[in-house]
C-alpha cells in the first residue's frame, strides 16, 4: 500500500462570482491562479443539489466545510443560527469518538468570509434550520 499522502485542493464554491460578482474572472484565470498558488487540484460540493431544493446557486447561500460535515449538514445534525453560531442537533447519535469533536463545535460561531466576500444569508440559514420552510436540521438543539 502506498504512503498516505495530503492533497491541497482549491475548491470549485469558493470560486463563484470571484473576486466580485460584477467582475467574475473567467474560468481561465481562476485556473491559472489556483495553478500559481500550489493548489494540487480542484474539489467541488455537488452544486446540483442546491437547485433540487429550489436553493440559488449564489456564494450567501453556501458554506466551504469539509466532506463529512457537509453531510452531517444535509442530514440534519447541525445547522446555523441566525448570528452565524454552529447549532449542534441533540438527536446527533454515535460513539463518542465520532460525535464528540461536532458537539464540541456546538456555540461556535463559524469564521467570517474574506474581506468583499458576502455573509451567508440569514433566510438561507433559516430555511434549513426550520422544517416549516423546508430545512432538515433535526430538533431540539442541544442548549446554547
């Protein structure tokens, strides 16, 4: 078996509407760029699934988090408060070693985008976190 190895990838999502909607760099250039910037490749979230549940394809209407809490997220095991703070489901069920570091999480306000970069939308975090509108999270929250 080979050697574990870490790849840096830039990610397709952060990419959207860069570095301003109004004067989006083309294709080519971001390419280059991620290139000059020692990124190994590209990764991206399936961004099909934001028009399944009728979602806008826009940059305040995302998250860049990693494969295992973006699925956590689309479960229902967390989401967000309105203020941006990681809300942590209580139904959240496994060992301890697999569920401790989310709920650690718990209150945690997530970091803010890069300077020019929108805020995610609070309707957006709204909507998934309450099911009248549509969202998965699983209530109750554990307590803030």
């Amino acid at each position: 078996m080979p050697d574990p190895s870490l790849c840096l990838c830039a990610t397709v999502w952060s990419l959207r509407q860069y570095p301003f909607e109004e004067e989006e760099w083309s294709w080519e250039t971001k390419f280059s760029a991620i290139e000059e910037a020692g990124f190994d490749g590209l990764m991206s979230p399936p961004l099909d699934k934001l028009k399944v549940h009728g979602g806008p394809d826009t940059v305040d209407n995302g998250l860049a988090i990693e494969p295992t809490l973006h699925k956590l997220f689309d479960a229902g095991a967390w989401t967000l408060t309105d203020d941006r703070r990681i809300l942590v489901s209580a139904n959240l069920t496994g060992t301890d070693e697999t569920i401790t570091p989310i709920r650690n999480l718990h209150g945690e306000a997530i970091r803010a985008p890069l300077a020019g970069a929108p805020l995610i939308s609070a309707d957006y975090i709204r909507w998934h976190r309450k099911s009248d509108l549509g969202g998965v999270f699983k209530p109750p929250a554990l307590p803030l």
